[in-house]
C-alpha cells in the first residue's frame, strides 16, 4: 500500500456498471474532479465539476439522502480529494474504480 496516492484504506470503490445502477436508482451523486476542459470534453450524466486545484470539501453539495461518489479520469485525483475530505473528517469515502475512463470504456452515456 502506497500512502499519498488515493490508495489509503478508507477509500471505497464503486465499479462504473455500479455506479450506473446507483444514479438509475437515485442513490448517487458524482462530483468529478477534473479540471473544467477535461470535464466539457465528456463527463458522466448529472455529475457536478469540482476541479481537484480548488477542491474544498466544506464546498461539497448536500448529496440530499444520496451517497456522494467523486470521480476523475483514472482514480488518482479522485483518491487525493478523497484524502482531503479524509483529513476535513467529510463523510465523503467513494470514488469510481478506473473514474471516467472506465465509465467511457463499459459503454455508458458520456455528456458533453
């Protein structure tokens, strides 16, 4: 295990086929943490964009009975805003394995 690289113990993972299932039955809210080009170029359906160079858990929205889950492209920046949130003592644990790449890459619906 390797400390300071999104892969401390706490981190909690959703595969994307998941986390479809989870946004289908209302029980999610994604925040992706990319910055604002990557996130226009394609992001997942609803989520909301809060880029990890500015991330603030106190600024996280009320998920509203939801489970929040944060995603980026691959899993690491999400896992560093996961150790923020972490470190602010947010109820924030979940993030998508593989983050958008893997969304993209099982055939779910991208927004632009």
């Amino acid at each position: 295990m390797i400390f300071g690289f999104g892969n401390s113990a706490q981190h909690r993972e959703v595969n994307a086929h998941e986390l479809a299932n989870m946004l289908a039955a209302n029980q999610a809210m994604v925040v992706d943490v990319r910055e604002p080009d990557e996130f226009a170029g394609g992001h997942i359906p609803g989520s909301i964009n809060m880029p990890l160079s500015a991330f603030q858990p106190s600024r996280l929205p009320a998920p509203e009975g939801r489970q929040l889950v944060l995603t980026c492209l691959g899993g690491k920046r999400s896992g560093m805003a996961l150790d923020k949130c972490a470190a602010a003592q947010a109820s924030v644990d979940t993030h998508l394995a593989g983050g958008f790449g893997a969304w993209a890459k099982a055939g779910l619906p991208v927004e632009r």
